[in-house]
C-alpha cells in the first residue's frame, strides 16, 4: 500500500514550534488545494470513499483522529496525533477517518481542485475498479 507517515522537521524554540512544508520537497506533488476539517463530533465516521487520481497528505494539525486505509487488497489504521507528522495516501486507496478528538482539525494538501468525478463512494465498485485496473 502506497501511504507513508513522515515526520516533518519542527523548528522550535521556547516561543513554540513551527513546521513548513514546501512543495517538491517533502510534497512530491503540485499542491493545488488545501481543506480541513474540524469541529467533528467524536462518534462521526467520514470519508468512506477513495480517489480515481488525487493524491494528498494529510496533517492532523491539533488533536487527533484515526485513518483507516484500504487499497483492496490490505488495511491499515493510523493514528494521526502529531502536528508535524503527515500521512501520505496514494490514489485508489479507500479512507475513512473517525475517533476525532475534542478541537481536532485534520488539514489536508491535495494534488488536484476539487472534483467529485474523481471520488468513488461505493466500496464495491471500488473494489471492481482497482481489479480492473490493476488487472
Ligand atoms: C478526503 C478526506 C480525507 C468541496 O466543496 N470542496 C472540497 O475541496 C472538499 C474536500 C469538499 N467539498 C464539499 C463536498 C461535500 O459537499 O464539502 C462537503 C464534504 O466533503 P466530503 O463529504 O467529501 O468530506 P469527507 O470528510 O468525507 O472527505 C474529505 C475529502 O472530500 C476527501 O477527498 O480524502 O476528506
């Protein structure tokens, strides 16, 4: 499975901590959008779905949540608690994030606009595209 946690250089001083992250270095795409998400009530489960072609990582930037990962072959769970660790996900890899803590906001750099063309929201037919193309 294509996703990788990397731990981002934090420069930090007694005034608090600061991490950057710059595109083509630890991004190895063109980041054409950022979004987040916050103010998850703890019970709520989201995602729930998968990406023909975007590629993202994602920062839970305070509190944390957990990612499960599906690339239809394997599942993985990654808890994201850490400001300065960012989870890489691959496209053609279903997510779904849950167990957010109380003031947790998950921001995530996105390889392309936003497209709803580009989301699969079934699992199975999921599960049908990765076969077909992995074919
Ligand atoms: C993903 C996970 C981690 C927009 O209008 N523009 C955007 O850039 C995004 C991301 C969403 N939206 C709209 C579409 C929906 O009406 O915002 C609403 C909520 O989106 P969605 O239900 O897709 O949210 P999640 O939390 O299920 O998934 C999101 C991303 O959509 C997805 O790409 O990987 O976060």
């Amino acid at each position: 499975m294509e996703v990788k946690l990397v731990n981002f250089q934090q420069h930090g001083d007694e005034r608090g901590h600061l991490v950057a992250v710059e595109e083509g270095k630890e991004i190895p795409f063109t980041i054409k959008r950022v979004y987040y998400i916050y103010d998850t009530a703890k019970n709520v489960r989201r995602g729930y779905h998968a990406h023909k072609s975007l590629h993202q990582v994602l920062f839970c930037v305070n509190g944390a949540c957990t990612i499960h990962l599906d690339d239809g072959e394997e599942c993985k769970e990654v808890r994201l608690d850490k400001p300065y660790e960012g989870l890489y996900i691959d496209n053609l890899t279903w997510r779904e994030m849950y167990d957010f803590t109380d003031g947790a906001v998950l921001m995530v750099l996105a390889s392309e606009l936003y497209n709803e063309d580009d989301y699969i929201r079934n699992y199975q037919e999921f599960i049908d595209y990765v076969r077909e193309v992995r074919k």
